[in-house]
C-alpha cells in the first residue's frame, strides 16, 4: 500500500512539468526526430552536413535512385532541402512561424531526388521532383537507396503537382516491390490511403485534386526528363 502511495505521488509530482514543457514550433515531441547522422544541428531548425546535397549524382551505379528524406514518416514538419545553402536542411517558416501540416503525420518518408530539376513542360518549375518514400520511417536529411514504382498524379490549385511513389531498396517490406500494381496485390489499401491523405491533407478547402496513380514507366519518364533538365543547367 505505501508502495502505491509513493508511485501515485511521484506520478503527480511528473503531472505539472510535462504540462508546462515548451514545445517547438507548437509541436511536441518535435526535437525527438532523429536527424542523419552525417548531418549536425545548427539549431532547432536547421540541420548542416558536408555535401551540396542537390548536387549528388540522381543515380546510383547499381541503377538505383537517390532520395534525401526531409519529412520522416509520421511527422507533420515542412523541412526541406535549402535553397540558400545547398549543405542544409531546414524547417520551412510562412507567416512567421514554422510551418505544420495540420492533419495526419506524413504516410511516407517525403524528400526530394537530388540532381534533377522538373522542368515547366511536366507541371514543375524547376524544382527538384518530390518523391514520397515507402518504408520504415528514415532520420531527416538521410540520403536513402530508392526503387521508383509510380506517380501520384495531383492538382493544386489546378496547376500539376505529381508525387513521385517510391520504396526503400534495402532493410524495409517494401523492397521487393516493382510497380503501383504489385504495391496493390501485395499491400492492399497503401495507395489508396497515399491517395487519400495528399487530397486532403490541406483541409477541405486547400485546392488538392487526386488524379489516381500512373504506373513506373510514366514515372521513369519524368525522372529521366528531369534529370535531363538538372545536367543541362
């Protein structure tokens, strides 16, 4: 019995200090996301290491895709690969505060593929191409083996705005998967929840429109051309 007692009053003592603890970014558990490990944290919201990482070669000799996770999996943080310092990673601010996707964490690890630049003529603006990643969820600013499987074809706002569906290569369940369709056979219902969050993660009125999936070789496609587009710049 005094046991019990001394447990309830510790547990109650623990009660106002984790109430009161300060969140970052009005998010807790924010600085508990693992960053690679080849990269440092310069502050809360920003990550350095070593490589430009846009400027890492797209493919990997054994024909894999690189991919640099900004988003892991589960979490609702807007990083992404900096504009201004191409060795950074950073939580993106709009409207004077660090932005958050007010919905469910991300269904996948979201990145980006270095060394490619998705030109007008397919919906983008230059931008290296978006890639959501299937698998375990991976440390912000690790660069991850990936396989392209599909594409996601969205609207915002009415303009394009394609997600490029890939799995991680190694360590995860989805490795040995090849296209949308196989995804499909032995995952049912992943696609349609990828599906469903990107249409609605924004809210009712956020102007996302899904378009279904396109299979590899659409995605193959934009790759290549986007690639293209990176070397000739």
């Amino acid at each position: 019995m005094n046991t019990k007692i001394a447990l309830s009053a510790a547990l109650c003592a623990m009660l106002p200090s984790f109430a009161a603890a300060e969140t970052l970014g009005g998010l807790g558990f924010a600085d508990a996301i693992r960053h690679s490990s080849a990269m440092t944290a310069q502050d809360d919201f920003t990550i350095v290491g070593k490589d430009a990482l846009m400027e890492l070669a797209a493919r990997n000799d054994d024909g894999t895709i690189r991919a640099i996770v900004e988003i892991p999996t589960g979490t609702s943080a807007k990083w992404e690969v900096s504009k201004e310092n191409p060795n950074a990673v950073y939580w993106e601010y709009k409207n004077d505060a660090p932005r958050i996707v007010n919905y469910l964490g991300y269904p996948g690890n979201y990145g980006s593929i270095p060394g490619t630049a998705l030109p007008k003529e397919l919906g983008g603006d230059g931008d290296p191409l978006d890639v959501i990643i299937l698998g375990q969820a991976a440390p912000r600013g690790e660069i991850v083996d990936v396989r392209l499987i599909g594409v996601l074809k969205m609207l915002d706002g009415g303009e394009q705005d394609d997600k490029l569906i890939a799995v991680m290569t190694e360590n995860s369940p989805f490795a040995a998967i090849e296209s949308m369709a196989q995804l499909d056979e032995v995952y049912p219902g992943v696609s349609e929840i990828i599906g469903l969050w990107f249409a609605n993660y924004k809210g009712p009125d956020g102007g996302m429109e899904s378009q279904g999936f396109a299979e590899k070789d659409v995605a193959m496609s934009v790759f290549e051309a986007a690639a293209a587009q990176y070397e000739a710049k």
